[in-house]
C-alpha cells in the first residue's frame, strides 16, 4: 500500500500533526486528489515555524497558484522575527491583487514600524473586513497614535473586526483625532490609560462588542471624567481588564450607565472600594437587558480583614454564585462569579492554598496561567490541579523569600495530565526541582521552554529532568543577567541537553554589561550541531553589526560556509530565471526560421516579435479569462476561440493527435491497462458541443503548403550541409520540449499575470497544460506573421507586418479602407 492509497479522513487526520506550510509544501500540487484533499489548507494558509527555504517556496511558487482560494492567512513572526519582513517583500505591493478574496488576516508578533508598513500596503481587498494583532511589541511613542488610527483606517475603512490581544503593547488614542470610525462593530484593544476609553468612545459610535485592557498603574492615573463619555447605543458586550488602575464605584456605575442595552458584561478589576465588592450595590448598576454577566477583582482593604461573610452575604440576594479567597495575610481578597468565565487567570500564589477544585471550575475556560510571588513549586502544582486546560503557564518567582528547608523539598504530587501545555515561563530561581520534572512528565506536547540562565544551570545537574527536556523542548528562551553563567563548560552541556532545539532565542537583561557580538558568537558555536532555524539575540549591538550583517557573519562564525552555500544556490536560481528567459528567445528564433525562409533573423527581430507574442498570449489569457474560469478547461477555451478558424481547428487536431501518440506509447511501456479518455476524445466531443464539424477532405492549409515549400528551398540549398539540417531539427526538438517543461508559475511570470487564476483541470492529463496551450499559440502567432512577410506583393520586414497590423486594428474607419486626413 503506498500514500495515495490511503482514504481522506486518514489522510485529513495525519495533517493535523503538520503545520499548514509542511502540508503545502509536501503535498499540494502533486495529483488533482490530493489537491481536493487539503483544500481547507489551501483556504486558511498559517506561516508559523517555517524555515527559510519553505517559506520562499511558498511564497514565490504556492501561493501565486492558490492566491484566490485563501479566506484566511496568518504570518506569525513569534520566534522566526524574518518572516514579516519576507512576506512584505514578496506580497506587500501586490495585496490586493494577490490575494483578492481575503477575508481574515493575522499578525503575529510584529513590531510597531512592520504593523505600520502592512497597514499602508492593505487596499481595495473587498472582502477583508476583520483584523487580528497578537503580541505586538517595541512600538516607538511617536508612532503610538498614528499607529491605532492607521490600523483603525485600514483597507480604506473596510475593516469591522479588530482585535489586539492583551498581550500586545498598550496604545494612546490621539484626542485631537476628528475622524468617525463607523465601521468597526467590534473591537479588542489594549489602551495605555483610561482617558484614551473615554476618546475611544468617541470614535466608534457604532461598536456592538467590545474587548478592552486598560494598562497603566493606579499612582499614575487619574479619575474617570463624569459627563465626558457618549451613550454607546449599539453596545451589546462589553469586557474590561484592569487590575493595575484603581477602580471606585462611582466610576464603574457611571461607565455602566453609558451602556443601556448590553446582553454581556465582564469585569476584571483592582479595587480598594468596598462597595466593589458588594453584591447587592453591583447588582443594583447592571441594566435590565443584562442576559449574561461576569465578576472578577482584587479587593485590597487599607487594615486586614478577619472573614468574609459579609462579602458573601452581599451576594446571596443576587443571581450569581461567588467564590471568595483570602490571602494568607489576610490583606486581599480575590472574588468571581462562579463559573470563572475568563479564558485567563492571574493570581497570587497566596491564594493558591484556598483554591477548589470542585467550586471555582476554573478547568473550564482557562487556558493561560500566570502565578506571581510563587515562594514554591508545590503551589504551583496546586493551581495546574484545577486548571487542566492551560496551554501556557507563566511562573514568577519571589526570590526575597527565605529558602524552602530541606526537608519539604520532596514533596510529592499527583497532577492531571496537561495535554494542551505547549509553553512554560519561569522567572526567577524556584526550588523543587523535582516537582518542575513531575510538570514536564504530564505534558507530553510541551515546547517551549522560557527560563533565566542561573536557573538552567542549577537544572544540569537534575539527571532526571534533563531527560525529559531534551525529548520535549523545540523552542529556547534564556534570560541573561550576568555573564558568570556564560561558561564553556555549562554551555558546551546547554548545548548537549537541548540538542533537539530548533529555535533559540538569548535576551540580555541587562544589555550595558553583556556584549549582544559575545552572546550570539558563544551560542553559535555551541549550538552549531542543532541546524537551528532560526537564532534571535536581543540587546544592543555595534555598529558593524547592525550596518553590515553579511560580512559580520563571514568573519566571524561557521556560517561563512553556509553563506557561500547561499550564495551558489542563489546564483543557481537567478541563472534558472535567466535561462526561462532565453528558452522563449530560443523559440521565437527558431519559429522564425521553421516559419520563414529557414534562415536566421537579426537578433533586435527577434527581440521584437519577442515582445509583440508576449503581449498577444497576455491578451488572449485576459480576453478569455471568464470564458475560463466558466469552462474550467484550456482546452474547451481554446476551441471556442478559433471556432471561426477551420484551418486553425485542424492544425490543433494535429497537435493533441501528437499528444495522445506520446502518451499511448508511455502508457504501454508502464502497462497501464485502464484507458482513460484522450485529449483527442475530448477534442471530438468539446467540437461537437459547440457544433463544430471538420471535414479532412474539406480544405486544403495553403499557409502550411506555402511554409513548407519555402523550407524545402532552404532545405535543397548548398549552404545547408547535413550535420547543419540535424542541428537544427534537434533545437526545434530541444526548444519545444524545454517549452512544455515549463510550469504554469514560469509561464504565467513569463506573461506578468502573477494573480491569473488558471482551471483544476489544467493540471491533469485529460486537459492540454499552459505551456503546451503556449506553445500552440506561439507557432500559430508566427506561422501567421511570416505568412504575411513572404506573401506581400513588395519585399517588407516584420515590423512592416506589426505596424500594418496595428493601423487596421486601431486606426481603420468603419466603411472605409483609407486612414482619417485632416482638410485644412
């Protein structure tokens, strides 16, 4: 049984274990079948964690080809920093014609200047109405606001969805800003304070959902400004994030209010009014169209707090179940609804000991995890306990405290199994070493690994969990803060233990002491053997380094022998595009002599009816383009274009005859047993279809009488000696042939249509190919053309011919054979 054998379900299935570009990259194009197959990849295209060389391939080759299929395209440039920068290269000025039919695009870990640039390129895409930013980061301050009204603006105002995850960095709102973004009905976004709310409100009189994090610290903000803010009446949910602004009760009722018709309302906030946590006074603010509602904050009471029963009590009269938490000083208090309905969770590790598995069901939605103040691992385990869905988990360790005795070290723990756990950040130095293995064991799709440098060196010498970080970990982040650690001994067993890694990312923490040149030459060294994808160092850099990359590089590392590597096959692929080049040269120069007398033209003819096929094979591609996409066949658009043309119809009757010869003769050398309909078949009956009757005994083809006899002169001449006549059939041979070796891409790169969408059935052997539809129209161009040359009544040139033509085509009077002239 070999792949093809295998039915789609099974097949669907095994690409869900590969990336989208592995599928493209493996399996598209290679039988019509397959190509059904993975249609959806083909709709929805991800760039993610693609090495260089797939991501050119894809770019230059696959997506030309499938550019009007896809609804979906995401670029994520997390780990892989190059791949925004490609794609702007290779699709930036061409978006709108590229990819036509795009309805959802998504940006991934791009800087403020990258998100700027796409935003400038993103125009007259008609069907592109939702937006996705997640992880932005470095964005410069001057460019903040222009930024958001940029993105805001974007695709001359068509988006309606946009959404900036809460991860990425906070924006201003520029006050000044006049303009009305009515066309966004729903919006997530991360603003730097509260003031840029009440302009945001302003902007989007016609916003329906809503997703907003409010990010500044509540010492450096100020109150929300009563009367300032519009009645949003088209708002129907409503989330806000804020944990680092101070909220009191007055602000959040007055927010409330400016809201008469939601359906859903979540909040997530840090407070030190006591009404905030009352049920009963929240209760009372919420609208009466309120269907669905969400609670969540961090109450930190100016004197400690013995019982929470009058919080709880509060909430009795209300609709909605609570959980409350103490810390364990006593000082804060977290309280939610219950269910938890927020798909993340921060929280302090001294709440951690209070948690319920069975109350809280935070297992349901939360799926990142971030536990700051960690003093222990064994709290963390706690907290993984009732939250079973996590796909990232964040730890942040208070190193203040006192280190954990010796004998609560060995502690053991039973997790659930983390089957969605993918990434795991650790800052700082926790203890229990053990435990840290006991959390990679239960997560088996664990692959990322972010961690501080002193903290990887304490965990070389744990055997155990060494182990299982080298069978999981594909993704590095080291933090550096000093350069003790940096070490050959402790490198060179970095280097040993995470050998499968493919993408490393060293951040200096503190960039003045560490040379960025020293980093990156250490883990390039010691890394080598990996063949790493990509290698990320961040920090500052000199300036030979930052203005001239290339020779830094040759000059300093191992890569020099991959660069001149690059190189070779860089020059190879520039001289492959030349040589595509020089095959359509070497058609017309020897259809010019097949055609003509037999004997060569001036090189700037052939350079010249070059061009002049080049624009009439461009025409009839765009003439016919519906006629195309209508039949879903060459072959039948060809036919139906030289309907008229009976001597053409023959000619090409000859040509798929030849076809069907050729492939009757492979098809007996493989001993294929079950005949398919031929292309001559299809001739017959397309011909039919359209009520096309050819008679072989009907006309005579005087142009190819004519051609043949001025040949047979060239061919009786003396100048022509044997070797030369075989020479020459061998080039017509070799050239028709170097012809239909072409791909669709080459031809279409050829002919400037890089968007031209060509039929499915065009890649299969029941239907002639565009290079071999190229080549038809390539020796009925010229046979016509030198047809004309030689049977002029007075001696012309070609472009006597060409220039003849172009006045009948543009300049001809209706009802008259003579040119306009002008009476004075």
């Amino acid at each position: 049984m070999n792949f093809e054998c295998l039915p789609d379900e099974l097949l669907l299935q095994i690409c869900r274990y590969l990336s989208s570009t592995d599928v493209l990259y493996s399996l598209f194009n290679l039988n019509s079948r397959l190509n059904r197959t993975i249609f959806t990849y083909r709709q929805h295209v991800t760039f993610r964690l693609t090495n260089f060389q797939q991501f050119e391939y894809i770019c230059s080759v696959i997506l030309p080809e499938i550019s009007s299929t896809v609804r979906t395209l995401s670029i994520n440039a997390n780990w892989t920093d190059l791949v925004g920068k490609r794609f702007h290269y290779h699709f930036g000025h061409q978006m709108k014609d590229a990819f036509p039919n795009l309805e959802h695009l998504i940006l991934i870990a791009f800087n403020g200047k990258e998100l700027s640039d796409y935003m400038t390129c993103l125009s007259d895409l008609l069907y592109l109405k939702k937006l996705t930013i997640r992880d932005r980061y470095n964005t410069p301050e001057e460019i903040k606001q222009s930024l958001f009204e940029k993105v805001l603006s974007a695709n001359d105002f068509r988006f309606e969805i946009i959404s900036f995850n809460r991860h990425s960095e906070s924006l201003k709102i520029n006050s000044t800003n006049g303009v009305i973004y009515s066309n966004i009905i729903q919006l997530d976004v991360h603003l730097e304070e509260i003031h840029d709310l009440e302009c945001l409100f302003n902007l989007i009189p016609n916003i329906q959902r809503m997703n907003v994090v409010i990010g500044k610290r509540a010492e450096e903000e100020e109150e929300l400004e009563l009367n300032q803010l519009i009645e949003m009446k088209y708002l129907v949910e409503f989330r806000i994030e804020s944990f680092r602004r101070c909220w009191n009760f007055n602000e959040l009722c007055y927010l409330i209010s400016k809201m008469p018709f939601l359906r859903q309302l979540s909040l997530d906030l840090f407070t030190q009014d006591i009404r905030l946590t009352n049920g009963q006074e929240i209760y009372s603010i919420l609208p009466e169209s309120l269907q669905r509602f969400h609670f969540c904050t961090e109450y930190e009471p100016e004197e400690a707090v013995e019982s929470t029963d009058e919080i709880t009590c509060s909430w009795m009269s209300t609709p909605f179940s609570i959980c409350c938490l103490f810390s364990s000083n006593k000082t804060q208090i977290f309280l939610h609804t219950i269910p938890y309905e927020l798909p993340y969770l921060d929280m302090n590790s001294s709440f951690i000991k209070y948690l319920s598995k069975t109350t809280s069901n935070y297992h349901h939605r939360v799926e990142e995890l971030l536990l700051f103040n960690v003093k222990q691992l064994s709290d963390v385990c706690m907290a993984i306990d009732c939250c079973q869905n996590i796909r990232d988990l964040a730890i942040e360790v208070d190193e203040t405290l006192s280190d954990i005795e010796e004998k609560e070290e060995k502690k053991s723990v039973t997790l659930p199994r983390l089957k969605k756990l993918r990434w795991i950040s650790i800052d700082g130095c926790p203890k229990e070493i053990h435990l840290l293995k006991e959390i990679i064991s239960v997560s088996p799709n664990l692959l990322m690994f972010i961690v501080d440098m002193s903290y990887l060196v304490q965990l070389l010498v744990y055997e155990e969990c060494l182990s299982l970080l080298t069978k999981r970990i594909r993704h590095l982040s080291i933090q550096l803060t000093t350069d003790k650690d940096l070490t050959d001994d402790w490198l060179e067993k970095v280097s040993n233990v995470f050998r499968r890694v493919k993408y490393l990312i060293v951040e200096s923490k503190d960039s003045a002491n560490l040379s960025t040149e020293h980093i990156l030459l250490l883990f390039l060294r010691y890394f080598e053997r990996n063949q790493l994808v990509s290698v990320i160092v961040r920090g500052l850099i000199t300036e030979q380094l930052r203005n001239d990359p290339y020779q830094w590089l040759i000059s300093n590392t191992y890569l020099r022998n991959s660069i001149g590597n690059f190189q070779a096959e860089s020059i190879r692929m520039s001289l492959k595009k030349i040589n595509d080049k020089d095959i359509f040269e070497n058609i017309i120069d020897i259809g010019l002599r097949m055609y003509g007398n037999g004997y060569a033209l001036p090189i700037d003819s052939v350079h010249y009816v070059l061009e002049y096929c080049r624009q009439q094979l461009r025409q009839f591609c765009v003439k016919h383009k519906e006629l195309l996409i209508r039949r879903n066949s060459l072959l039948t658009t060809l036919i139906y274009s030289s309907r008229r043309n009976k001597t053409r119809l023959k000619r090409l009757q000859q040509y798929v005859q030849t076809k069907d010869r050729s492939l009757t003769q492979q098809e007996d050398l493989n001993d294929v047993k079950d005949k398919r309909l031929t292309i001559s078949d299809r001739f017959h009956r397309i011909s039919r279809q359209f009520h096309i009757h050819l008679d072989q005994n009907e006309s005579f083809d005087l142009q190819r009488a004519r051609q043949y006899s001025r040949l047979d002169t060239y061919y009786k001449s003396d100048q022509l000696t044997s070797d030369a006549y075989l020479t020459f059939v061998e080039q017509q041979h070799s050239s028709f042939n170097q012809i239909r070796s072409l791909s669709s891409m080459d031809i279409l790169h050829w002919l400037n249509l890089y968007s031209f969408s060509l039929p499915k059935s065009s890649r299969s052997s029941e239907d002639l190919s565009l290079a071999e539809i190229c080549l038809f129209l390539l020796k009925e161009i010229l046979l016509n053309l030198m047809d004309k040359v030689y049977q002029c009544s007075t001696p012309c040139e070609i472009r006597d011919v060409l220039r003849r033509r172009h006045v009948q085509t543009f300049q001809h009077l209706p009802y008259s054979g003579r040119k306009r002239r002008n009476f004075h």
